[in-house]
C-alpha cells in the first residue's frame, strides 16, 4: 500500500484491514518496517499506534488490544524471537492501549516474567516501567524486592510502583535505600508525580522522614524545589535541624584536638538538645516508629563512640544516666515496636551494657523490658540481654 498523510486517511486505511491484516500491520509497525505509513517512520514505533488508536472503530481497536495481549505474552514465552527494539515498543504501546481496559490485567504474568528474566535490561525496565503505567498492585515486598534484584536503576519504577499502590511504605523504603545519588535523582524526578498524586501535604511528610539520610547536595535541592512548591512547611525544624545537629555531634567526636573542655561541653550540650529534640518530637507522634529507630540508633552510635574516647568518657557517662532517667529502656524498646526490636543487637557494647546495669537496680522497668526483650527474641540472641535472665 502507499503511504498515507494524515491519520484521517490511515484510519481508513486501517479498518479496511481484515483482523490477521491489521495485527501484521501492528507488528511490523512495532518492528520498523511500516508497510503502510512512511510519514511517521522518524517517531518511535509505539507513539503512532498511541495516536490513532483512539479514532479507530470500536472492531479495530478491540482487535488490536486483543494483538497486543498476544504479543506479549508471545515475547514472555519466546523473548528470542523479538529484537531488543520491537519488544520495548511493544511494552511501550500497552499503557495507551490497555489502560482503560480490563484486558491489562491479562498481561500483569506476561510481564513480571519479562521483567524477571535474563532479557536485556531495557527490555526488563520496559516490562517493569509497563506494570506501573498499568496500575498494577501488589504488595510493597514485590518492589522491594525488585529493586534488591536491579539496584539503583530501577529506583525510579520502584518508587513510582510504591506511590501509586502503597504510599505508606515509600519513606521506609527510601531510608533504606538512601543516600544513593540513583535514588535521589529518581525522587528528584518524580516530585512533581509525587505532589499531583498526594499533594503537598504528603509529600512534604515523605521528605521530613527522609531528609536525616539524604546527601548534601541531593537534600538542598529536594529542600529548595520543597520550598518553591510551598510545601516546605510540614518538613519545619524537623527535617532541617536533625542533621546538623549530627554532624555536630561527629565532629566534635574525630577532633582529638584539646581545647580547654570545651569540646567536651559542646558534646554533652549538643547530645542533651538532640535527646530532648527527638524524645519530644516522638511524644508528639511526629517520627514514626522505624524512623524512631533510625535516628534513635544514630544517637546511640554516637554515644558508643563518646563513651570509648577517653576524652568524651565522663561526660558520655553523664548524657547516658540523662538519657536512661529522661527516656528509660523501656520507652526506647516501646517506640521501636516489638516487630523491629531485635535490631537492637545492632547497639553498641557501651549502651547495652549500661542498659543491663540499670535496669538491675531497678526491678519493675527490669521485668518490663525483659518482656520486650523476650517478646522480640533478644534474649537468645544477644549475650548482654541474656543477662536479664539470671537477674529475674
């Protein structure tokens, strides 16, 4: 056939076409030898089909919704028949297609096992990048998980997937994953998705939980695009007084320089604000209970590390007996929740230790906190917890 110049004359065309007819055309459009169509050979494979779908005739566009089902699930079953090129433009094309139809959930299997396999990884990005734009569900493990298999590349799909199915877990995720410079600019990017879909509101949550562990760079400009958005608000001296607070905290803890005791003040001043900072924030539900346990470990790190350094020793040993009266290993333990307690193996000597000694003397808080402890498993983990059993 000749070539066409206007999508008005190709829609002709196309429902002119026989049901096998216009699949073959859909096929070599998506592999890039359009018998029909030379206009629009420059643009990607996928974009005209985008285009004219949507005027074709009810038969026409059935016919090619049920082409593109076919395909991919061909592609799943046989990838090697399939150029690397063709099959993203198939993948690509599915959003447009398939969005409104209850057809997209007959392609969810079709492209997890793409994405799963040991397809070239643009393809895989295609399937994956395919189920977000499709509105698939599933549980945050399976983006989790995702991103444990591909890393950093794939950050974009995965946060995208958690914030159109499970918004709840995208702070956690990112804590976990950050600071990468892939993440950042993946969260960079998709700020303006993010904002449309929540609001300002949320996400200015998801950035006051996730500031503490970005880079310098990449909190400054997620800070600024914050502030020009206007959504800086929620994020208030939360997000922007908790890293400086620690970097204080480590520089005053690698300077070995004497300093007439006034590091060492600096120190117990720096750490009494941070405790009273957090516990205060968490009376009042602002940090979430694993955030609660990232930032409540970070100041335990650095309480080891002042309790080693004879330097820092005996004022470490004052904020310890502050922290332990003020916040007791109880309410630690209680903010943390019983499901992430056993982290706490993770702690340092120093303060585990100092944990034990003090709740000796103490037998409510001892019997309360060895039920945590038991309830979370420690007792069997950890030696210093193990001690509580003979003191029972």
């Amino acid at each position: 056939m000749t070539g066409t110049d206007s999508l008005q004359e190709l829609r002709t065309t196309l429902e002119s076409l026989t049901t096998e007819e216009l699949e073959a055309w859909l096929r070599g459009r998506l592999w890039g030898r359009d018998p029909i169509v030379r206009d629009y050979q420059a643009e990607p494979s996928h974009v005209l089909v985008a285009k004219i779908y949507p005027v074709l005739s009810r038969n026409a566009r059935e016919d090619i919704r049920f082409a593109i089902v076919a395909m991919i699930g061909e592609l799943a079953h046989r990838p090697t028949t399939w150029p690397d090129r063709a099959a993203i433009s198939l993948m690509q094309a599915a959003d447009p297609i398939l969005i409104d139809s209850i057809q997209r959930h007959d392609v969810f299997d079709p492209l997890i096992r793409i994405m799963l396999s040991d397809s070239d990884f643009h393809v895989r990005f295609a399937a994956a990048q395919a189920l977000v734009a499709l509105s698939y569900t599933d549980t945050p493990r399976f983006w989790f998980d995702l991103f444990a298999r591909e890393g950093p590349p794939f950050s974009p799909i995965v946060i995208e997937g958690l914030a159109r199915t499970a918004f709840d877990a995208l702070p956690s995720w990112l804590i976990s994953a950050l600071p990468h410079d892939g993440v950042e600019d993946a969260l960079f990017g998709l700020l303006p998705f993010l904002i449309e879909r929540h609001g300002a509101e949320g996400v200015g949550h998801v950035i006051a939980q996730i500031e503490f562990k970005l880079s310098t760079s990449g909190r400054s400009r997620i800070l600024r695009f914050a502030e020009a958005e206007q959504i800086i608000a929620p994020v208030n001296d939360f997000a922007l007084a908790l890293p400086a607070a620690f970097q204080a905290m480590y520089s005053l803890l690698s300077d070995t320089t004497p300093n007439g005791g006034s590091n060492v003040k600096d120190l117990q001043r720096g750490m009494m604000k941070l405790r009273t900072f957090l516990r205060t924030h968490t009376d009042r539900g602002a940090i979430p209970a694993l955030l609660s346990w990232e930032i409540w470990s970070r100041y335990v790190d650095a309480l080891g590390a002042a309790l080693r350094q004879p330097t820092f020793r005996a004022a470490a040993a004052d904020e310890l007996r502050g922290a332990l009266q003020q916040v007791h290993a109880t309410a630690i333990l209680s903010e943390i929740g019983s499901n992430s307690a056993a982290a706490l193996v993770t702690l340092s000597e120093d303060f585990k230790a100092a944990i034990v000694n003090e709740l000796a003397l103490d037998a409510n808080r001892r019997n309360a906190v060895r039920q945590l402890l038991a309830d979370a498993d420690l007792l069997s983990q950890d030696p210093e917890f193990a001690m509580l059993e003979q003191a029972v």
